[in-house]
C-alpha cells in the first residue's frame, strides 16, 4: 500500500469535484486519498436527488459503500443510512437510483475501468453484499493501554477470505482517556484507514470530529486516545491481518491539543481540523 500517509483531515474541507467516470455521471466526488501503486481510490460521493444511471459495463475492481445519508436502490436492493455493500471485480449493477439524493464513502480497488469480458465469471462467483449495520449486535473488545479500563466494541462488516483486508466499525464510549493522560503509543503491523461518523476523538495529532479521516502507513505510531463524547468510526485495514504493539515510551495526551496534522504537500492548507 502506498497511500500518503494523512492524520488527519477533516473531509468537510476539501471540495466537491464532478465525477470523471461513466459509472458515477452527474455525481460529485471528494477524493479523501489514492494508493500510487494499485490506482484504489477511497471517496466521498454525493449522488444527486432523482439520480439514475445505467451501468456503463462491470467494473475491473472491488467496490464497497457505506451510505452517510440518504437512500440508494442498487440491483432492486435498498441501501439506507448505515448500510453497507461490496461488489467484486466484475459486478455489472442492474439498476442504480436514489429519489432523494444520498452521500456515501466509496472505495475501489483500483481506478474505475468498464471491462466487459471480466463480467461472466465473477458476478455469480460471489454475490453483492447488504449489511445493515444496526442490524448487527456489538462485539465488545478488550480495553488497549491506551483507554485504560475502558473497552470499545466493534462490528465486522467485511473480511477478506485470507483473513487479510477488513472493515469494521468501531465505537468507542464517553468520557475515554487513558489513566493520567498517559499511554503507550499504538504500532499497528498493518495500513489503515478511519472515518470518524460521529462523535469526537482527540489525539496528539489534534481533536477530531465527524467526518474526519486518516490513512496511515503500516508500523507508524499512532495514540494514544480520548474521547468526551463518545465516536463511532470506519475503520479499513489492508494487507495483513491487524496486529498491535506498543511503544516503550509513554505520550502525555492533552484535553485540547492543538492541531499538528501529517499531510502530504497538496492538502496542507486544507487540513481543517479543530483548533
């Protein structure tokens, strides 16, 4: 993975684009990052209200939604707030609409090519996904070195057959911070992205509220974690299945820290965290 490593921005500042590809016309897009090797791109996408469009031919890559508002209609299957989808390569949608418009997070597994003759193997080798998020119940974790005694919990929303790439949603309780407001920092064994939904999460990198967003690199250290309010994330991981240590130092973590993000040079002025 060689995403540019971003912790974090908040998604709101950055703009809205025209789609460029046939399979999202007269939707606007705000590209939240892109992996140099592969082309896979993580967007936010608004569909407008009476949107319909006829599928262009199936995509060569993955796709996977997660609906932030709205309602989309994908293959005569309703997809509403909190609702999530994966398609694989090949996947040739029947119909896709939305009445009222909607705005989802969308990620590909690479940059969106029709490709007719991926289209008879792979759309009934595995079928699409509907997962409605609220219908799944939380699995409660055990608390990190981070959060003290408290524990998040979480729900899996797709893992990939080797046990590898996963998306989860992650919520995490009020009033989180770690003993003294000091910790370890985390060093995940593997890339991940989060959306924050709701809520707020505060880190030395600065104090996050919805919509923001973070890709972060394999083995960077990270935390520790606070929360007043409580948060609710997505959280992607890729390549190898997620696997945590600790640094031997401990962070003293701040109630308000000021906003210190790592950017890649085009979105330095665009941050638009809390300060």
């Amino acid at each position: 993975m060689t995403r540019p490593h971003i912790d974090f921005l908040q998604s709101q500042a950055l703009p809205w684009k025209p789609s460029p590809w046939p399979f999202l016309p007269g939707c606007q897009l705000k590209t939240l990052s892109r992996d140099a090797d592969t082309g896979a791109l993580s967007l936010l996408v608004r569909y407008p209200s009476g949107w319909a469009a006829p599928a262009p031919g199936p995509l060569g890559t993955t796709e996977e939604l997660f609906v932030l508002e709205g309602m989309l209609e994908l293959d005569g299957r309703r997809y509403g707030q909190d609702c999530y989808g994966w398609f694989p390569p090949g996947w040739r949608h029947a119909v896709r609409a939305t009445a009222d418009g909607a705005v989802a997070l969308v990620f590909l597994g690479a940059e969106p090519v029709s490709r007719e003759a991926a289209a008879t193997t792979a759309r009934r080798a595995v079928e699409g996904v509907l997962i409605d998020a609220f219908a799944l119940a939380w699995v409660a974790a055990g608390p990190g070195a981070g959060f003290g005694a408290a524990a998040h919990r979480s729900k899996s929303l797709h893992v990939a057959p080797d046990g590898g790439p996963a998306t989860t949603l992650i919520t995490l309780p009020a009033h989180l911070h770690p003993p003294d407001w000091r910790a370890p920092q985390e060093i995940h064994g593997c890339a991940e992205e989060v959306f924050l939904l709701s809520g707020d999460l505060v880190s030395p990198a600065g104090a996050m509220t919805a919509g923001a967003y973070c890709s972060r690199p394999a083995a960077v250290t990270q935390g520790p974690y606070a929360s007043r309010g409580g948060g609710l994330a997505l959280v992607r991981t890729h390549g190898t299945p997620q696997s945590t240590e600790h640094s031997a130092h401990e962070l003293e973590l701040e109630r308000a820290p000021q906003y210190q993000p790592v950017l890649p040079p085009a979105l330095r002025t665009r941050g638009g965290g809390s300060q």
